[in-house]
C-alpha cells in the first residue's frame, strides 16, 4: 500500500491544541494533569513535534477541553 504522500498531492493533519487550550484558557500543567500525560508530552503536541496521537488521548484532550476531535485537528494540503 503507497504512503499517502507519495503521488498523491499528499498533505498533513495538524494538532491545533494551542488554539482550543487559549479558547477555553487552560494551562498547560492543567491540561496535563487531566489528561494523565506529561507536560512536556503536551508541549510536544501543541508544537507538532510528533508523528501521531493515540484516539484515547485525543479523547481525554477533548474532554478536558469539552470540544469534539474536529476542533482539534485541520488538514493542510501542500
């Protein structure tokens, strides 16, 4: 099966966790602690520095900040 960047316009999903944390003005070490990871975990997905995200934290993250997965992650074509 052919990686969806190669030949296909490709593109990629990104987390836009900063945004919904300013929004609903949550800290950090908050968010963290509800979630059950660690601060720098959460300071590596607010800046896209990882490759995926486990759907059990994506919907730890979307209740701690009662939103729904769309909320969080935009697709951008390249």
């Amino acid at each position: 099966m052919p990686d969806l960047d190669e030949g296909q316009g490709g593109g990629r999903v990104i987390l836009r966790l900063d945004v919904m944390m300013a929004r609903r003005k949550v800290r950090g070490r908050d968010l963290a602690e509800r979630v059950g990871i660690t601060e720098q975990n959460l300071s590596l997905l607010k800046s896209g520095k990882v490759k995926g995200v486990r759907f059990e934290t994506l919907a730890k993250l979307c209740q701690a900040l009662d939103c729904q997965p769309g909320d969080l992650l935009e697709f951008e074509a390249e």
